[in-house]
C-alpha cells in the first residue's frame, strides 16, 4: 500500500497538530508553580500517548517511503 499524496499530506497534519499540542503541554507544565514538581499521571499519560502517535505517523511515513 503506497501513500499518495492526501495521504502524506493528512499524515504530516496529524505530526504538525500533535506536536503542537506536545508544545502547548510541555510549556504549560514549565510554566506551573515549582511547588507542583511532579506531574500528575493524566498528564504524563496524555504527553506519552502524543509522542507515542507522533512516533507511529512518522514510521508508517518512513515505511511507506521505504517501499517506494
């Protein structure tokens, strides 16, 4: 299965837009009173799953590029 061109373009959205929210939640949290130092684990738990999308599009992209 080839990507076409939509396809590539969805994907890099769907990087763009995540990466962006990994943005907003990393200055967010440095942003936060000291006295806050651990995260709690629903937000550590959301900036995983992020990476972890951002991570999956930018494999299947390498794949996909890979095979032609």
């Amino acid at each position: 299965m080839e990507l076409d061109l939509d396809e590539s373009s969805m994907a890099i959205g769907r990087i763009e837009r995540a990466l962006s929210r990994i943005e907003k939640a990393l200055t967010a949290r440095a942003n936060r009173p000291t006295v806050a130092v651990a995260a709690p684990a629903a937000d550590q738990s959301a900036l995983k799953a992020e990476v972890a999308a951002v991570i999956g599009e930018l494999d299947r992209l390498i794949a996909e590029a890979d095979r032609g």
